[in-house]
C-alpha cells in the first residue's frame, strides 16, 4: 500500500522558511515523479512543483519560482520542499503526490494526508 | 497555461438519483501518445483528494461502478448513476498532458 506521510508545516513569519518533507513507502520511491499541490483554507487546488525519480526534472509553478526548491533523497525515500521567503498568499495545506514513472503527461496517482504551513506575524 | 473551467459550482442531489458534472479545457488534451490525459478526484470534508478517474475513463481500484467518466478533446463529463451519501465533498478535474499541470476549480456536491 502506497503510503505518503508529511511533515514540517507549521506557523512562520512572513518573510521567513521552512522546509516540508514526505516520506513515502510502499512504491518503489526512485522510480516514480513526485510532486506537491498545495490548497489554500477553503480554496481548490493547486499545482506547486514536480521532480522526476532521478531528480534530474524539476519543474514550478510560477508562484513559488525562485523561492521554492524541491529535492528528494532516494536513499531515504523522502521528499522535501525547502520553501523560502514565505508570504501570507502561501498558507495553505499542502500535499505529496505520487505522479507516475514519467512526468509528461503526468496523473496524480496518490496523496498524503498533508501538513499545514501557516504564514502569519 | 491550459485552464480548466468545471460546471456546476454546486450541484445539489438527491440520494438514488443521477449526477453529473462538466469540465472543459482551453486546448486540446490528446497527447501525442494517443491518449487523453484528464484526470477526475474526490475531496471529501476534512479529507486529501483521491483519484477516481484517470484517462478520461478509466476507473481507479476499488471505486464504484456508478462513476463514469466520458469526453474527448476539450469537452469532458464524469457522472454518477445513482448518488449515495458517502459521494458528498468536492470533485476536481485536472489535466496532465501539459505543464504546469491545473485543476477545475471544483463542483461541491451536497445532498438535498
């Protein structure tokens, strides 16, 4: 069974950083693209940045460019989103996702039960 | 980027009786590959998304044959024979033939 556990949110500043990490079993962890879709309290959804199993595909939605970096360790089976100059606009719950073994064209296959950052004074 | 553009907002059902929701995308979805790459999920309250549809029209393990999903090109449809309580909470449309991959803003079904 495909299990994907956040971890990391949390109250911050703006201005300020945090980084999430999902650790995922179940799958064979290097073989597949990952992502993070993040909702904003009572909003939809929405797309934040993809890599593919090897890391060697990144790819971000122009809200988070330069500000977000996504990484992975295979070795550990985890992935992380390092998010820095955080604003108010990014409070949201955000979401692992498993996407598939290739990235284009891509479906969400599985989603953690996500983790809350906050980004409040 | 390609905007998916869902309909109703809301739908308000009654429990045995059908559903069914739009999508329509501001390009074509077809892949070079042959296929069509739409994606249907399921929000329930309090709950992380979960894939029912993907393909246009294939049905995810383990999700009831009462939701079906059907269109081509830009034009989309998933609808629900017969609704049960358990189908209330918000469904998503997503597209992943391009990136960044979007969403519909979402259809909130609720039971009358």
């Amino acid at each position: 069974e495909v299990q994907l556990l956040e971890s990391g949110g949390g109250l911050i500043q703006p201005g300020g950083s945090v980084r999430l990490s999902c650790a995922a079993s179940g799958f064979t962890f290097s073989t597949y693209a990952m992502s993070w879709v993040r909702q904003a309290p009572g909003k939809g959804l929405e797309w934040v940045s993809v890599i593919s199993g090897g890391g060697d595909s990144i790819y971000y939605g122009d809200s988070v460019k330069g500000r977000f970096t996504i990484s992975r360790d295979n070795s550990k089976n985890t992935l992380y989103l390092q998010m820095n100059s955080l604003r108010a606009e990014d409070t949201a719950m955000y979401y692992c996702t498993k996407v598939g073994v290739i990235i284009i064209p891509a479906s969400i296959q599985n989603w953690g039960q996500g983790t809350l950052v906050t980004v409040s004074s | 980027d390609v905007v998916m553009t869902q309909s109703p907002l809301s739908l308000p059902v009654t429990l045995g009786q059908p559903a069914s929701i739009s999508c329509r995308s501001s390009q074509s979805l077809a892949y070079s590959d042959g296929h069509t790459y739409l994606n249907w999920f399921h929000q329930r309250p309090g709950q992380s998304p979960r894939r029912l549809i993907y393909m246009v029209s294939n049905r995810e393990y383990g999700v009831p044959d009462r939701f079906s999903g059907s269109g081509s090109g830009t034009e989309f449809t998933l609808k629900i024979s017969r609704v049960e309580a358990e189908d209330v909470g918000v469904y998503y449309c997503m597209q992943g033939t391009n990136w960044p991959l979007t969403f519909g803003g979402g259809t909130k079904v609720e039971i009358k």
